[in-house]
C-alpha cells in the first residue's frame, strides 16, 4: 500500500507543477476532482483540439522536434533551474 501513496504523492506534486505554469502556449489546469471510492486521478484542461505533445508528434510528422523539446526546456524546466533553491515551487518540483 506503500506504492499507492506515493503514487497519490507524485500525482499531487505534478498538480502542483503544472498549476503554477504560466505561458501562452500551456494550457492552464482547471482542476483535480477527486474520486476516493475508485482511485482515480484526473487533471482537468480546457479542450486541446491537437491532443497532448505525444499525439500531436504522431499525427504531425513534419513537427519540428527539436523546437518542441526546446520549449519543454523554457516552460517546464529553466524556470526551476534559475529560481533560488529555496523558492517553495523548486522544492516541490525536487520533492522537498
């Protein structure tokens, strides 16, 4: 039973992330409704006529790849690594 509060745990912290995203091009979290009765964990966006990154590329082979991953890195990830290491979203997104 362990696995299933980290799983809960990591979840959560994701919520977390992405709730805190801000930028034209990510689509805002809505919500996270929760289901205690069947374990279900659900994140709420608005409609995203293009899917999610990984089904765009499969339908899109003519997607430029490299553009893509590169702004993964400036959405997701370099606000993270230049904030200070004491700024509460860093801690979350290492876990702390």
């Amino acid at each position: 039973m362990r696995w299933r509060a980290e799983l809960v745990q990591m979840f959560y912290k994701e919520a977390v992330v992405w709730k805190s995203l801000h930028h034209p091009n990510v689509v805002p979290l809505l919500g996270v409704p929760r289901d205690r009765s069947q374990l279900k964990f659900v994140m709420v966006s608005e409609w995203m006529p293009n899917g999610d990154i990984r089904g765009f590329v499969r339908t899109h082979s003519d997607a430029n790849r490299f553009k893509l991953v590169r702004f993964l890195y400036e959405v997701l990830l370099q606000p993270f690594i230049t904030q200070s290491p004491h700024d509460r979203s860093w801690r979350t997104l290492l876990g702390g």
